[in-house]
C-alpha cells in the first residue's frame, strides 16, 4: 500500500440520507488508510462524489459539483459513485476531471479502487455492471453527527413505480442480516452516540434476502445498550402493519415520528403512479397510527404535477392533506421526467408554471400544518436531545416527535438528552 500520510481527500454528498451513510463509511476507509480527510471546499489530492439522480435537477446539480471540483484542483483524482454513476457513467465520464465511474456493484471497492491510482490518470475508467446482476449490499453508517447516525439497514426497491428511477439505480430489494446490524449498532453505541436513524430505499421492505422481518429487527436494534432513541427514516405505507406500530406504542426507544410517502392524494393519480394503494388504505394507516401512539409527527412527502393531474385532482389532493391526513410536515417535490420511466411517456405532461405554483400551494400549506402541530406543544414537557451545531450563538436539538428547539450555546448541553418545557 502507498504511504498516504501526507495526500487529502474530500467527499461530497448529494441526495438523500442513505448516501450520507454510505460516503461516511467510504469516508471511514480512508480515514484508516492514513489519508488526511478535509472539506471539499478545500483543494485536495482526491474528491469522491456520491450522487443522486431523483430528478434532472439532481443530475445538473452532480455535474457541476464535479466542474467545481476540477476547477479546484486540475490534478486531483475525481472519483464519481451514486445512482447517477450506476445510471450514465459514459455521460459523467466526458465531464473534464473525471477519473472514475464506480456503479452500484463496487460502491463497497471505491477506495480500493481509488488507492492503486497513484496519480491522476488520462482516461476515464467505469467500473459498473447491469443493474440486474447486483447482489451484494454495502454495509453503512455515518458518523459525522455526534448525537446521530444513519444506519443502513436495507438498499434497492422491487417496486415499479411509473415515475421513479431508483430501482434501476440500486437494483433489487436487499437487506443486511439482523444480527450484523446489531454489531453496526453497538459500534455506533460504543462512540457515544444516542440516536440512530434507520435508513434504505424501502426500509419496510426488509428482510426479503435473508428471510427476516423488518419488527425482528426493530425488537432487536431496542435491546442495544447505548442507544436511547431510533427513527425510521421512510416506510412505505402498505408496509406499516398494525402488529409493528403497537410495538412501539408499548414502551420502546423508537420515537413518535414517522416519514410516509404518500405522493398524490387523488387514486387515478395514485394509480397511474403505480402506488400499492389509494386513499381510503393511506387514511386508514394514518388512522390506526394516531388512534395507538397519539399525535405523532408525520412528514408526508407529495409530488405536484404527475402527468394527467388536473387542477381538479391536485385539489384533491390537498384537502386530503388538509383536511383529512393533517401531518406535521410535508416533503414536496414537483415531478420530474426520467429517461426510461413510463411515466415520461405519459400523455398529459404538466406545464412547468403549474407544477411550480402547486409546489408553492403544498409548502404554504406545509408551513400553516407544521406550525400548527408545534403549537399544539407549547408549554408541554418534552425531551430534547442537542446538536453540536452553533449558529449566531444559538444550539438546537430534537424532541422525540421531533419538533425543532432552539437555546443558548452550551458545550455541556451536546450529545444530552434534556428535559426542558417547550
């Protein structure tokens, strides 16, 4: 192995938490490898960016983080993984300062593969396979917060939604087994770190590859000692059973929020999405999950503008959210034509100018419903666990249903759990 005491390397993250996971672990290679690991804003001997690739603005996003990058440093070795690289390596690697293309296959070998470069090199090279031949999964989790981490419980969709890229992106639902999830678990535990957040691209979905259950796994991640609080970053919502939500209502570590994709609340729409249920399933959910734990925070992403939705059934959807779902927070997302999705060739694409404003109408709406459910806790009691954070002299931190608090900088506060009344 090279002496790689005196190179640097800088990681970019785009996208979602699950590649935040994963470029922490990339990152923790390195680390051990005797590179010096320094912010990207910095020249460095070598970036590696993970991408993301949910919509088109993502892509032009990874684009230019990689032009900045080669502007940064001409010399530096670029290193490119992500969906984005598993769905168009050739297009990343005609972007000047690319050295290396790493699908989803080898995303566990990127700094293998990196470490034998020894110098910028003069092509680029893809290491990347048909995503239908993927099978191993890489085991994550990130580090850099010292309060929480994201732990990578499961990778790849067997769903076909008609808008969505991610199964050709991460290929097929697969999982980690439960017992080394407990071992990432107790290590997380044995750095101090109190919250773990359960992370994957269909998180519910796990245990498909190892013949295992998604609450097997909650009960057994609930007796590592350490950790006093997990969350369940997205679970579909024909995956959140009843046995697994009075679990948790009976006394465990895991917090009264949930993140739920619904997406459309009008059931064409829903149907020509290709979702595994419609609005009748959806509210029936949200009701069983109130009526057993109480008013928990739930974040509910939404896309405006799916081809063939009328002002009529955006309406729809927004008095169902409104009026019947209310959650704490909506995710909102204007829709995005994908190569190689149905729904890109669906007749009835949405113009541009109506996507934005339904996008504007949701977030408002999001505002009025997220500060009407904090309200509803003033004066309370609550526990908050504070960040390291510090900005304009003020610390923040989360309650267990995840409203947001704010206090005065204290380095003793970090890492803590609090007791304090909203």
């Amino acid at each position: 192995m090279m002496n790689n005491g005196n190179r640097t390397v800088a990681f970019v993250t785009l996208g979602c938490k699950l590649n935040f996971s994963e470029t922490s672990a990339i990152a923790r290679q390195f680390s051990d490898a005797g590179y010096e690991k320094v912010p990207s804003s910095r020249p460095a001997d070598i970036y590696v960016v993970n991408t993301c690739s949910v919509t088109e603005h993502a892509d032009k996003k990874c684009r230019q983080t990689i032009r900045k990058l080669h502007k940064l440093n001409p010399d530096a070795i670029i290193a490119v993984t992500g969906c984005y690289a598993q769905l168009k390596p050739q297009e990343i690697m005609e972007i000047d300062g690319v050295d290396m293309v790493v699908g989803a296959d080898r995303k566990g070998d990127v700094f293998q593969l990196v470490n034998q470069l020894p110098s910028k090199s003069l092509t680029a090279r893809s290491f990347s396979c048909a995503i239908a031949q993927v099978e191993t999964i890489f085991p994550a989790f990130s580090q850099g917060e010292r309060t929480r981490s994201f732990l990578k419980v499961q990778d790849g969709c067997d769903y076909k939604c008609s808008y969505c890229t991610i199964p050709l992106a991460r290929g097929k639902s697969r999982n980690l087994p439960v017992d080394m999830l407990v071992k990432e678990a107790e290590a997380i535990a044995a750095k101090g770190i109190l919250e773990i957040v359960l992370t994957g691209v269909n998180t519910g979905d796990f245990g498909r590859s190892t013949d295992e259950d998604f609450l097997d796994l909650l009960k057994s991640l609930d007796k590592v000692e350490g950790i006093r609080r997990y969350r369940i970053s997205s679970v579909e919502p024909n995956l959140l059973r009843e046995d697994i939500i009075r679990w948790i209502a009976g006394g465990t570590k895991f917090q009264p929020h949930f993140h739920i994709p619904l997406q459309s609340g009008s059931d064409k729409v829903l149907a020509a999405m290709r979702r595994r249920y419609n609005t009748g399933m959806f509210a029936e959910k949200i009701e069983m999950i109130r009526r057993l734990m109480g008013d928990v925070f739930l974040g509910i992403d939404v896309i405006a503008g799916f081809p063939g939705e009328t002002e009529e059934e955006f309406e729809n959807t927004y008095r169902f959210l409104s009026e019947v779902i209310r959650p704490a927070f909506l995710h909102v997302f204007p829709y995005s034509r994908r190569d190689g999705t149905p729904a890109a060739q669906m007749p009835g694409q949405v113009r541009e100018s109506d996507k934005t404003r339904r996008v504007e109408e949701l977030v408002r709406l999001s505002d009025r419903l997220h500060g009407e459910y904090v309200e509803r806790f003033r004066g309370s009691r609550q526990q908050v666990l504070f960040e390291s954070t510090q900005k304009g002299g003020l610390m923040f931190g989360y309650t267990g249903n995840y409203i947001r608090v704010e206090r005065p900088y204290d380095r003793e506060a970090i890492g803590k759990i609090m007791e304090i009344t909203l």
